[in-house]
C-alpha cells in the first residue's frame, strides 16, 4: 500500500510518511515521494486485512520500527477516522477499498500504447524526428508528449510560436495523428504573474488563486517565475480551470493533458506552499496543512472535467504526478521524474505493482 513508496513491497520494519514531494532523481530509500494513499495491506495468520485512514493531513505510519510487534499510523491534524476491511484474500480487500474510494474509467484504447516522454521537445520538427525515428525503426508509439517547452515562456495554455519552434500545433498533432500517434501536452497550476497574459487576467478577475492567512495572493516561483496558484480544493476554481481546456484543445488538437508540479512543488526552501495558505475546501476553510495531499488530486478532477467539455464524445485522458486516495476517479499516473537507468526501471516496477494494489490500477514509470 502508499501508494508510489519504493522499494520492497514488504514494509515491515520501516516507516513511511505521506506527504507531497517533489523530489527529481529518487532512489528506493527517498521518503516521502509524489504519492498519498493512505491504505495498506496486511497479513495476519495467512489472512489478508487492510486500513485506510481517511486523512489528508501530512501522516506516518510506522510498520514494526519502533516496536516489532506493532503497527501504528497518525497524522499531524485531523479526525482519525479510519476504515477496516476483512479479506481474506489480498484481492478481497483491494476490491473493498475500490468499491469505498472509487475505480478508474475506461481508458481511451490508445492510452493502453507505448508512450514517449522526456523532458524535453524544443520544436515541432524534433517532435516529428522522433515519431519518424520510431516509424523507421518499427518500434509502437502510440503517444507522444510535450514537456514545457512547447509554451511561450512556461505560460500554461499557451504555444511558442516564434521562429520554428511550434507554429503550427495542429498541423503537428495532425500529422501525428495520420501515424496513428496522439500528442499529450503537460499542464502546471502555477500561473505566471503577468498583466497581459489572458490565463493570469481570467484568474484575478475570478478570484480563484490561493491566498495568505491574512489575505494577500500566495506569490511562489516556479519554471515562469512568479506565479499564483489556483485553489483547486474550490469548486469556482476548478470550474474555472475546467473551462481553459476547451479553446486550448480546439486550436492544438491535443488528445490528452499531463499535469505535473502539483504535489504542489514550489521552488523554495520547503519546495511546497507555506503552511499559511488557506484553502476554500469545497466550503469547509482549512491551512494548507489539510489540502496539501489532496490539491493534486483536485487539479487531476478539473482537468478531467476540462477535457470532457472540450470532448464530450470522447474518453478523456489525464496522466498526473501527485495523488491521493480516490484519485483513480479522475486520472492515470506515472512514478515521477525517475533517471533513464535500470536502477530507476527496477524501482519503478515495484511501484506500479504498489500502486495497482492501492486501487490505482493504471499507472506506468
């Protein structure tokens, strides 16, 4: 269980946090990572069991390290609520917990492909270099994504038209398309601090970023700079941000969206938001230390929504880096940003077997 923890699936005699990190480059000891599910599986005289403590706040959970014998959890805030499923079978449990949190959608079949990721695709010409070089050398691609390049200036919902860099993104994901090939494009939640940037006036003028305690707009920088950050715990925010998608997926052709940053990764000494900030949480105001684990999933619920009111006829696909429990309503996901070794392939692995078993069944590395 928890999610994306590396390593052995066996955690007994560690002990694990849950807590949104952004953290490049891991290995199987780095704790905490990307993830928060806060289930896991145990056995009990060949009986399977499992707990899902129904809490947001950062937690930990303690498998016999401190004392051999005995499993613990807490967390730094918070009810302790938490629920108790009876196997006997691993299976069982999984199927309970699914049934409690939630089951993924059906996919769009191209999804179930090979996907090509990497940071990152400067041009449309390197884009179509690497389709071609897949097409001549026979090897599946049935999706390719852009990183943060194709934007002007790292400003979400927006291209960088000058010179030869995309000029022309439909021409692009059209020509894609012919090869059987559909285009994923990344998204962040940090919005550039930009007067004349549409994204950035949309948003002042809908009130739908974070704010301080005291009041002021959460100001923290990240690969634009400056940026504010909507408030996806709001139900205004993500019908704000749901509705960005569909002129952004009518001139680019895009098939699905990637969303990244968003355990929410800050560049700062925390690499977070400060504890301060207050969320709206669908009615019920909290600190951050509350909506910290869950802003990724709510990022993940509205560009869902995003991509259904720009395709209604279409199964819509989002692949996200941080999630909690019942994420696997709204979104895939991948292991984070791992290093092209075998080491991170093998780490990988065992995650998605992790994952999976935390009722998150359709995950990649």
């Amino acid at each position: 269980g928890l999610g994306d923890v590396p390593g052995h699936k066996d955690l007994r005699g560690q002990r694990r946090m849950l807590w949104g990190s952004d953290v490049y480059g891991y290995d199987a000891s780095t704790d905490p990572l990307y993830k928060n599910i806060p289930f896991f599986i145990g056995l009990h005289h060949d009986r399977a069991y499992g707990i899902f403590f129904d809490n947001s706040f950062r937690s930990s959970f303690d498998f016999g390290e401190e004392r051999s014998s005995v499993a613990s959890f807490w967390a730094q805030g918070g009810e302790m609520n938490f629920y108790f499923m009876d196997g006997p079978k691993v299976a069982d449990v999984v199927s309970s917990y699914s049934r409690l949190t939630g089951v993924p959608e059906l996919p769009p079949l191209w999804a179930l492909g090979f996907h090509q990721c990497k940071w990152s695709y400067k041009s449309e010409d390197e884009v179509m270099e690497i389709a071609s070089g897949f097409k001549s050398l026979e090897i599946p691609c049935d999706a390719i994504y852009v990183d943060i390049d194709y934007m002007d200036g790292f400003r979400c919902f927006t291209w960088n038209s000058a010179g030869d860099a995309y000029p022309n993104p439909k021409r692009m994901t059209d020509a894609l398309a012919r090869d059987g090939i559909k285009t994923v494009a990344i998204i962040d939640p940090g919005i550039k601090i930009d007067s004349e940037y549409h994204v950035y006036q949309s948003g002042i003028e809908n009130d739908v970023f974070c704010r301080r305690m005291d009041g002021p707009l959460l100001k923290g920088s990240v690969w634009p700079g400056p940026c504010h950050f909507p408030d996806f715990t709001s139900e205004k925010a993500r019908d704000w941000w749901a509705d960005l998608f569909p002129p952004f997926i009518e001139e680019s052709g895009l098939a699905g969206i990637w969303t990244d940053m968003n355990e929410p990764a800050v560049f700062n000494e925390d690499k977070t938001f400060p504890r301060d900030v207050r969320h709206d949480y669908d009615g019920h105001p909290c600190s951050h230390r509350k909506a910290h684990n869950v802003y990724g999933m709510q990022m993940s619920r509205a560009t869902q929504e995003g991509l259904r009111r720009a395709a209604p006829d279409r199964r819509p696909f989002v692949i996200t880096r941080s999630a909690y429990a019942g994420t696997q309503r709204y979104s895939s996901a991948w292991t984070g940003d791992i290093q092209s070794t075998w080491e991170h392939l093998k780490i990988g692995n065992g995650q998605c077997q992790r994952l999976s078993l935390s009722g998150y069944s359709f995950v990649g590395t």
